[in-house]
C-alpha cells in the first residue's frame, strides 16, 4: 500500500482540486434563490448604480432638493453595499435603510436592514454628510443577477421617536449569495 501511495502522489492534488470545484459547483446551483431572475428590471426604469469605492467621481446631488445626497458604494461582494448620506440640519436621532424590490414592493432584507444600516447623529445645524459608508446587505437575489430596488432613507427622531422618510432613491442591486 505504501509504495501505490508514493508512486501515485501527484493524483492526490489533481483529486481535492476536482472535489472543491465540484463543491463549488454543488454549492453554487443549489444556493441560488433566483429572485433577480424572477423580477426583472422593467424596460424604461431608470437606476442608479452603486460606484465603485476607488472611482473618482464628483458627489451627486440627488432629487429635486438639492440639499440631500445619497451614495450607495459596491462593498467586497455582490449584494454588500456601503452608504454615505448627506442632508440639511436634523435634531439627533437615527438614520437607516428600507429597500424593496421595485415591481412588487417586495420589502428586501426585512428583518436585518434597519438595524445593520442604522447610523446615530447628534444634532446637525447646517447641510452635512451625517453616515459615512455604513455597511448593508440585501440578502434576497444572487451575484450578478441584477433587479431595481427603491433605496429609502427614515430618520426616527432621538427625542419624539417619530419617524419619517428623507429621500428614496432606485438602484440597480443584487443579492448575496448565502
């Protein structure tokens, strides 16, 4: 048995290489959900896309006010994402996300958004950036399969607990493959 294993060593590697890419595989069918498959983006919506974290781009001003802004960045994976948010003077309280999918109002990652994009701000008096690429993910979908999502920004009040939405903005996402 010793002298089968030294004489065919070099097939161990090419072995466990073909068992991973098999796994990979494996892991890669079975984990799609294919929720970006099943909403396509409608013909005629427009979206923004998420910039990448070295591009050298200006700062957009979004919507009608031009007094607020709202960025989402590419993280290291599909379907993580970074935000920075800028808006006029606000008394302390909390910012964070809600995201739904555009052709059916589809609440995307419910039950984890709020608190993962949350961001604390103290009491602002002049237009300022209030969350610098906060981290958030959107489970629903998989890598590279693209839908629209309306990307709603609530400020909840520190004192009041009132909340109400800033801005919202579409862009074109997609999930994180678990």
């Amino acid at each position: 048995m010793k002298k089968l294993i030294i004489k065919y060593w070099y097939i161990l590697p090419v072995i466990l290489t073909l068992l991973m890419l098999s796994l990979m595989v494996l892991f890669t069918i079975s984990g799609s959900d294919g929720f970006g498959k099943d909403h396509p983006i409608p013909d005629g919506q427009e979206c923004n896309i998420p910039l990448v974290e070295d591009s050298c781009s200006t700062t957009p001003v979004d919507s009608l006010d031009s007094n607020t802004c709202l960025i989402i960045w590419n993280d290291i994976q599909g379907g993580m994402y970074k935000y920075d948010f800028y808006y006029n003077p606000l008394p302390a309280g909390e910012i964070f996300l809600r995201c739904f999918e555009v052709t059916e109002n589809i609440p995307l990652s419910e039950d984890r958004l709020e608190e993962r994009s949350k961001v604390h701000i103290d009491s602002t008096t002049t237009f300022t950036k209030l969350v610098n690429k906060q981290a958030f993910t959107i489970y629903e979908g998989d890598w590279g399969d693209y839908y629209a999502a309306r990307v709603e920004v609530w400020y909840r009040n520190a004192t009041t607990k009132q909340e109400r939405k800033l801005l919202e903005k579409v862009y074109r996402v997609e999930g994180w493959m678990r």
